[in-house]
C-alpha cells in the first residue's frame, strides 16, 4: 500500500473488531461544505458492537475513485457502503466499478437520498457495479443486513424481510418496505470518534462561523410541509419525530467536553416546529452551562418564529438562522405549496431581524413555468428584506419529489433523467420552456451582484472572516458561484 492510501486508512481506521470489516463512504465530489457525514455515522453506531467499522470521508480526503477502490481492497472489507446524494452517482458507479475489479468477493451497497427516491433507477442505473441499494432511513435494516451477510444467508428467505433492502431475486428487482426508527434516542449517538469534528476543515455549512470546531447535529427527523420541489417528506416522514431532549444535551456534552467542539450547527428540516420542544432545548443547554455558539446554515420555517422564542434562542448562544425563502412571486410560492405569503416573509424576517441574528436567506429560480418578470420580483424582494447573506439556486428537480413527477407525466424530462444529470448546486440541469438558460444564468448574477454590492452588505461579510485561509475559502467559494 502506498503511503497516502495507509495514512487515510489508518486515521480513519476502525473501530471495533468482528467478524465482518464493513466501509462506508462519504463519496467525492464538487461541494462547499466538508462536514462529517452524520448519517455514516449513526450507521457506524449500529453495527460496531459486533463488526469493525471504519468511515472514509473521501471528500474530506480528496480521494480519486481509484484511491478508494485501493483502499477497500488493501483493508479487506467485506462491505462496502456509500451515501448517494443524486449528484454523486457517477462517481460513485466509478468508485464501485473499481472496487468489484479489486475485490469481487466485497458485497457493495448503495443508499441515501437517490436510491431512496429512485429504488428501481438506482439499481438499473448501477447494474453489476453493485449489489443492493438501500432506501430510507437504515438504522433499523443495514444491521440486519450486515447479518445477513455474516450468515451468507443472501437469498431471498434472508432478503426480504431487511426493512429498505432493494435487491434483485433471479433478475427481478425486489424493493422491501422502508422503517422509520420511531424511538430516535434508541439508535445512540452518531460515531463520532471515527469522524471527530477537529479534523475536518473549516469549510462550514453556511461558509460562516463564529468558533470552530464545529459539530453539525439533527435533532429532529421529519417534516409535515408539502413543497412540491423537496424530497424531506420521502427522505425522513411527514410526522416530526423528536430526539429526548436528555439524548441531545447528552450529544451536546460530548462534543463539548470530549472534543472540544465549540459550535453546533442544527440541520434538521424543522427543528422549530414544536416550540415547547424548542423552549425547553434552550433552558436545558443554559442549565448546562457550556459555552458554544449555533445556528441553523440548513434553514427554520419563518412562520414557526416569534419574538419571545427568538430572544429566548440568542440568550442560549444561537447567532444566525437561515430561511428557505424560494421567491418573490406570490404565483410561484403557491404553485410550489410552500404555505407561506410574501407579506408574512417579509414580517417574520423584521421581527428575527428586531432579535439581532444574523440572517440567511435561499432562494430558488427556475421554476417550472416561472417567467423572467417573477424572478425578478425575487430578486427585488430579496433586496428589500432584512438579510445579511442570499444562496441563490437554479430549481432542480429532484427524483421522486411531486415537481419531478409532474415534469415526467408532462414529457418534459424523461423517467430516467436523475441518471442523465449529475445535479448539484452548480449544475444548471433543468430550463423552463418560460425562460432560457442565458437568462436563468443572468438572473442568478444579478441577482447576487444586487444584493452583495450594497455597503451594509459588503462590510457585514468582511468583518465575518475569520483568518486568510477562510477569506481564500470564500473567494475560492465565491468565483464557483460565478462560473456556475
Ligand atoms: C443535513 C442535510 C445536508 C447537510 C449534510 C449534513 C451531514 N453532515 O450529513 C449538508 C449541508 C452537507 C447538505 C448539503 C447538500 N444537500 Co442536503 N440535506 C440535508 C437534510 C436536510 C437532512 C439529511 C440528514 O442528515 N438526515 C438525517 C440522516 C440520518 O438521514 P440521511 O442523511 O438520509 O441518512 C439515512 C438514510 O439516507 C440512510 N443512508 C444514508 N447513506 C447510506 C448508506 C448506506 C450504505 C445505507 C445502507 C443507508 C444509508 O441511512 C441514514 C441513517 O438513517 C436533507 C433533507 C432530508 N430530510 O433528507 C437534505 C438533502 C439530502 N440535501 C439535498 C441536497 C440537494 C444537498 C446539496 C446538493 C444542496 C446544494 N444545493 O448544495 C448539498 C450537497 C453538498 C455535499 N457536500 O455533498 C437534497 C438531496 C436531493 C437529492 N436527490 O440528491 C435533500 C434531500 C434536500 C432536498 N432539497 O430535497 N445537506
Ligand atoms: S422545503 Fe422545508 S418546509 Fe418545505 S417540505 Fe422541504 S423541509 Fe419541509
């Protein structure tokens, strides 16, 4: 093995020992954001009491297909798991191409947001690269896998009782009903020491922090809202499932203690849903009396705020919320079922603005149908609320999700067009027949030029960079936007 692939292997290597060596991948690709990949690691947490688990993060790492591919061979895994976001499956049918050349005996498994979406694509999509897909949530049905596997018992009396397992019976691609865990304190914590927070680059959710290291953590799982371009439902429920406030404080404590981490960063879909629940996580972090800062760079409902919570939230160190606000076209925000009215926006964003938190708003252009003049009422809009930073994204449409069915009932896209794209947040993927790609090009530096070349807004970002490295983090972040 050549010393870089040992290095990687032995700071990521392994926790546990056991009959069967397992790896999962966090795979490479284009991001802004390196973070620990939280879902590896509750997986991890399943099955490390009775197998050796190691987490390569090959973003993290800036693995080629081909390191990795060494990597699983030299280490001698049995099983090898990757996270499929839709943007990473062609490096990930790359990836796993290799390691079946190198170690044809590895059992290889996909799962993730894309299989869980697309069960039947993923495997097509894949073929003999791999050999299950995995959908949903997999606390409760990657263990049992990973018996299955142990036991050889790999045929369909084995198989088709794994919860989210999708394999193939003599050439038919089975796909096995998903669960979702309900008791959420029951999975344990993620595991963190195979993926500590120091050792990860400050390349933040968001691009911004106040201290570091910083642990992103998700609270809650699920979310009840019906916006027609978000695939949260599918992924994590409609019913918001709730972690014990006891088990979060409990995570808090070790990060803090442990690890020294000094931010969190909550990237549930909606975690201020439940206010109680979010009344009491403030009085309990304040009991606990240790100093971290937190913020929300994934993003809270607006209407899910008031001003007595907001000022509860700053007391108890949270600094800056962002807001999926999507547009500021009262057609489009309708069309897209997002629930919410232009005018309450802009009356929720004053009160947070009133609180002093540094506020983040996404917005999405692009939409089906959308016309020139909507978007820019958005960029408008945008310029005339309170905030201190804007994403401005090109509308994709995810797998699964109702824009991306409507498009296909339409002929708009084909079935198969999540395989064709490597969507990502720089990827322009899709083009209403309203609008052209030039415009939608445009529009998006318009948008950012209006709103980033204004004093309050210029100085706001200078005086949040941390250090030279972070401000070439945020040129070398700002020209990928630009170029995009
Ligand atoms: C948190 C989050 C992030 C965080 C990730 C935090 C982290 N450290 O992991 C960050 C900020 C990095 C992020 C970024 C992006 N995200 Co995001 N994100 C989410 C969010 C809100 C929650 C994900 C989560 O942590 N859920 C809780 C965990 C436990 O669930 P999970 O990740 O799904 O993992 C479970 C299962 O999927 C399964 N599983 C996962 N991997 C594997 C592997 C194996 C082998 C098995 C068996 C099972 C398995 O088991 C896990 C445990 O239960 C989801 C929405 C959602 N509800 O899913 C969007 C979501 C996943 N993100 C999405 C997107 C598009 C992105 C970006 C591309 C956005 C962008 N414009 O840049 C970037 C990608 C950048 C990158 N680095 O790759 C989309 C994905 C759509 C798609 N089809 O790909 C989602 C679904 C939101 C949406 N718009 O609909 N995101
Ligand atoms: S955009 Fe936000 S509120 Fe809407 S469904 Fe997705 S997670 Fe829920």
């Amino acid at each position: 093995m050549d010393s870089r692939r040992s290095d990687v292997l032995s700071a990521t290597i392994v926790s546990g020992r056991g009959p069967l060596k397992i790896l999962l991948i966090k795979p490479n690709g284009i991001a802004d954001e390196i973070i620990p990949p939280l879902s590896l690691g509750w997986l991890a947490t399943q099955v490390r009491n009775r197998h050796a688990v190691t987490i390569l993060d090959a973003l993290k790492e800036g693995l080629s297909s081909g390191e990795i591919a060494h990597i699983a061979a030299d280490g001698c895994f049995d099983i090898v798991g990757f996270q499929a976001w839709s943007k990473d499956i062609h490096e990930i049918k790359r990836t796993a191409s290799q390691i079946r050349n190198n170690r044809p005996e590895s059992k290889i498994i996909v799962g993730g947001i894309h299989p869980t979406m697309l069960p039947e694509g993923t495997m097509r999509f894949f073929g003999e690269a791999i050999d299950f897909g995995f959908r949903g949530e997999g606390e409760i049905g990657f263990p049992l896998f990973v018996e299955a596997v142990g036991s050889k018992n790999l045929d369909s009396s084995g198989l088709s009782g794994i919860p989210g397992l999708i394999w193939r019976d003599t050439g038919e691609i089975r796909v096995n009903e998903n669960a979702f865990s309900e008791d959420l304190d029951s999975i344990g914590l993620p595991a963190w020491d195979l993926m500590p927070p120091a050792s990860y680059p400050r390349t933040p959710h968001g691009a911004f922090y106040r201290n570091f290291p910083i642990a992103p953590i998700v609270v809650t799982r699920g979310c009840p809202f019906p916006c027609t371009f978000c695939s949260a439902k599918e992924a994590s429920g409609a019913r918001l499932r709730k972690r014990s406030l006891d088990n979060v404080l409990e995570e808090l404590l070790l990060h803090y203690h442990r690890f020294g981490v000094r931010e969190f960063q909550i990237e549930d879909d909606n975690f201020t849903l439940d206010r109680d629940y979010v009344e009491q996580f403030c009085r309990g972090l304040q009991k606990k009396e240790i100093q971290m800062t937190w913020s929300f760079p994934n993003g809270v409902r607006l209407d899910t705020l008031d001003s007595s919570i907001l000022k509860l939230m700053k007391t108890s160190g949270c600094y800056a919320l962002n807001f999926g606000i999507e547009s500021g076209s009262p057609r489009i925000l309708e069309m897209v079922n997002k629930k919410m009215t232009v005018e309450k926006i802009a009356q929720q964003l004053h009160i947070a603005h009133e609180a002093g938190f540094e506020l983040g708003g996404f917005f999405i252009i692009g939409f089906p149908t959308e016309t020139r003049e909507e978007i820019e009422q958005t960029i408008d809009f945008a310029c005339s609320l309170p905030l201190d930073r804007i994403g401005v994204f090109y509308f994709q449409p995810f797998p699964g999700t109702p824009l991306y069915k409507l498009l296909v009932s339409q002929g708009e896209i084909p079935e198969d067009w999540a395989e064709r794209q490597q969507a990502s947040l720089h990827t322009l993927t899709y083009v209403s027949p309203t609008l052209t790609e030039k415009m939608l090009r445009s529009c998006q530096r318009e948008m950012l030029r209006r709103f980033y070349a204004r004093p309050r807004q210029i100085l706001g970002l200078m005086g949040q960079i941390k250090s030279p490295s972070h401000f070439y983090y945020m040129v070398k972040r700002s020209l990928r936007w630009m170029k995009a």
